[in-house]
C-alpha cells in the first residue's frame, strides 16, 4: 500500500453513518483504499452556528495519487455529496480532511500536511488512536514526535461517545 494515508470524515447532516460510508465509497472510486477504518465518534461541534453533533470517523488507506490529487478527490466528493462552505464551521452533510500523507510536508495556501490543527482536536485524535496509537506527529512543531495516543493523553482524559 506504500504511505500510509489517513483521512479525518465528519458529518452532521442527514443520515451521518450513511455520509460517511459514502464518502469512503466515492474515495475509493477515486484512487483510495481503505485498510482500516476506526468506529463512528459522536462529538460536539467546536466552534461556529449552534448544529447537531457529529458522526466522526478516521480512514487509514494508501494511493496511487499525489497529495493534491488527493485533496482534489476529497473537495469532488464533498461537492458531490452536497457539501456547501456557506459558514465557517457551519453544518456539513460531510467534511473530509487529509490529516497526514507518510510523512510528507507541505504548506500551501490550499493545502497543509499534516494537518495543522490535528493535534487539538479531540474528534480526530480520538479515531486516530483506536486504528494507530503508535502514529508519530511528522510536523515541525512541539508535537513532533509524539504518538497521537501521547496527543490525545495531553489533551486530557475525559471520554467522548463512542
């Protein structure tokens, strides 16, 4: 499979469980295989308009395409599945991030790997160590290094749904 890939889903609009089956099925037309998939997450939304809470999910896999060929199948697939960027964090029918791709680095005005906000956001690092606890933070910050187990510890113990 080469690089491990991993992908960030969410959804808080309609039938979540569906979106993000869907999502993972329009992906893997477009070039991705998934390996491992984590359970579903409930998580309280952070920041942005009052909404419902989200089915959150994260996706191990590999690809053949580049990382910005990659970003590009995720944006089709969010367009196509009625994703509207109306409102900073407003309400989705999906979300589908590249949180990492191997250890590749970019910084980009579209693109920025790995994710920058990964390692503060409880709704990513939750997913991400159930399918790899023992992934390291590649970026060039003070989590480099760290497991996303040490980073989800470092944010505190407190359980969300699952």
């Amino acid at each position: 499979m080469g690089r491990p890939v991993f992908l960030g889903l969410g959804s808080n609009l309609g039938d979540r469980e569906a979106a993000l089956d869907g999502a993972l099925e329009r992906l893997a037309a477009r070039g991705f295989r998934v390996a491992r998939r984590s359970s579903l997450w409930l998580t309280e939304p952070v920041g942005g308009p009052p909404q419902g809470w989200f089915l959150n999910a994260v996706a191990e896999g590999g690809t053949a395409l580049r990382p910005e060929a990659l970003l590009e199948a995720c944006l089709a697939t969010e367009r196509e599945m009625g994703r509207v960027r109306a409102e900073r964090n407003g309400p989705r029918a999906i979300d589908v991030d590249i949180l990492f791709f191997g250890d590749e680095r970019r910084d980009t005005p579209g693109l920025v790997l790995p994710h920058p906000r990964l390692h503060e956001r409880r709704f990513v690092l939750e997913p991400l160590a159930e399918v790899a606890p023992h992934w390291r933070h590649p970026g060039r910050h003070p989590e480099l290094g760290r497991t996303a187990r040490q980073l989800l510890d470092r944010l505190g113990s407190r359980e969300l749904a699952s």
